[in-house]
C-alpha cells in the first residue's frame, strides 16, 4: 500500500476510498460528539472533514449549498421564515439569508463547529453569523424538530451522513415532526447522499415523504468531493411548488437579485429531471 501520509483518507465506503492531500492542517480537535478537521488543499481550498468524512470544501460548496437553498425558496416564491437543521460550517445560513427572508432559524448539535467555522472557515460563512436574521440554535436536531412550534416556509436538513449524530436525522420520526413543522404549502428538503453509492438512502426518505406529502420526489446536483456523481436532495411538499413554470422562477430570481455561481432557473428545472438509476430508487416510480 503507497504512503499515505500527508493526506486525509475518507473511508465512508466499504470499497472505495478517497484521498485528498493535506497541504497544511488548520485544526485538529476532538469534540464531544465527532473529529473536527480543517486542512488546506490545492485544489478545493480548505476542507472540512468530520471524523474522516468530507462536508464542505471552499471550492466546491457553492453547488450544494445553493442547490438545497434557491431551489425550494425559489420555488414557494413566499418564504418568510427558514429552518436549517445542521449546516454549522454557516455556508446554508448564508445562502438563505441572501433571501429576503424575516428569519433563518440554524440549530446545530455540535458548537465546536460552529466556533471553528467562524474562525477556519470564514469565506463559506461570511457574515451569516453576524446577520440579526439568524437565530442560532445549540441543540439537537431531531429534539428540536419535535418540540418546536413551527411556522417554517422551509425546513433544509443539511445533514452529515446517517451515522453518528446524524443518524436520527432519516428516521420516518423526525420527518414526521418536520412536516407539522412546515406551513400550508411549505416545502422539506434534505440531502440524502449519492445515489449510486447510497442508494438506500434516498429510497427510504421517499418511502416516508410517500407518506406524508402530496409530492415526494428528489432532484440532483454534481458535487465534486462527494465520490460516486450526482448528489441527491429530497423534495417533500402538499403544494404544486415543484412544478412553477420557467417564467415565474426567472422572474423571481431577477427579483431576488441572485448572484449564482451553479444555479439558474434553467438548472433549477432540469434538476427534477432524474436519470434512470436514481429515478428507480424512488418506490413507485
């Protein structure tokens, strides 16, 4: 086996590894729920890995974080208040402020993250937590989706994988508490990994959003770090959101006055256009 020394090794598959250099390590810290790990890379700037795992990287992050933010706001063309379950690296936070939203509620169970991003990480944050908007949350997630009192256009879940603290986060439960937590015609989005490798992933959300919405289904994006092709986000609603015309998100879009590196209203469209293989682990479809 070559010496790999140097670079952070991802293992979250049982066959297949991915390896990215450590040009320089930023930070290194064990917290009380998982291993904190911030290193520079060439390639995709700093990276945040959560024990071992990748979540964000500076290049790259724009994809996701967009994609799981203007797609939904965009779509329901109404949202006042949001919800982001995770995300402590900041980066949802700041996508959905660019919004014209009331308020960006952010409950993250780990602080640690939260107090590194802001000083590590911060041109994925920005100024997202500086902005009055945002209510900032130390909690767990699913305690939280089953206590609160809702009222949420939007919930995002911007989970780690379904392991460690983030296993909860995919269970028909929390989904449930989630969407008594949405308001008439409010829209759930969650990530739910890369189909071709985690393809049980996404079946099983939308075995539970069948149950629960009117319109459940998933679109994609392509993520660079995130092995095995497109990323997929599941949709979950009671409204007709996922099928606003062309026009009406080009429109919406001029209005929030956007600056886009990966999304467009064209790609927001497209996005719900499924290949085959991913198509296929949505049950009845």
């Amino acid at each position: 086996m070559a010496d790999m020394t140097g670079w952070s090794v991802e293992a979250l598959h049982h066959d297949l590894r991915q390896a990215l250099r450590q040009d320089q390590v930023l930070y290194d810290s064990q917290s009380d729920h998982q291993r904190i790990v911030v290193f520079e890379n060439e390639t995709f700037g700093r990276v945040l890995t959560l024990d071992g795992v990748v979540q964000v990287t500076e290049r790259d992050n724009f994809i996701y974080h967009e994609m799981l933010t203007h797609v939904p706001v965009l779509a329901h063309g109404a949202v006042r208040r949001v919800l982001i379950i995770g995300g402590g690296d900041g980066g949802m936070a700041r996508a959905a402020l660019r919004h014209d939203v009331e308020q960006v509620t952010m409950v993250e169970i780990d602080a640690g993250v939260v107090e590194f991003s802001r000083k590590f990480l911060p041109g994925i944050s920005g100024d997202a937590f500086d902005d009055p908007r945002l209510d900032l949350q130390i909690a767990d997630g699913a305690d939280f989706m089953r206590e609160t009192d809702g009222g949420y256009d939007v919930i995002i879940v911007d989970s780690t994988d379904p392991i460690g603290p983030g296993e909860v986060l995919f269970t028909d439960h929390f989904y449930g508490h989630a969407k008594k937590a949405l308001t008439d015609g409010g829209i759930l989005v969650t990530q739910n990994g890369v189909p071709f490798m985690q393809g049980g992933e996404l079946t099983g959300t939308m075995r539970a959003f069948q149950s629960l919405f009117n319109d459940a289904y998933a679109y994609v994006a392509p993520v660079p770090t995130y092995q095995g092709g497109f990323m997929s986000f599941g949709w979950g609603t009671d409204s007709d959101a996922r099928n606003v015309p062309l026009d009406v998100l080009e429109q919406r879009f001029r209005t929030a006055g956007l600056e886009t590196d990966y999304y467009t209203p064209e790609v927001h469209k497209a996005a719900f256009a499924l290949p085959g293989y991913i198509r296929r682990l949505i049950p009845g479809t």
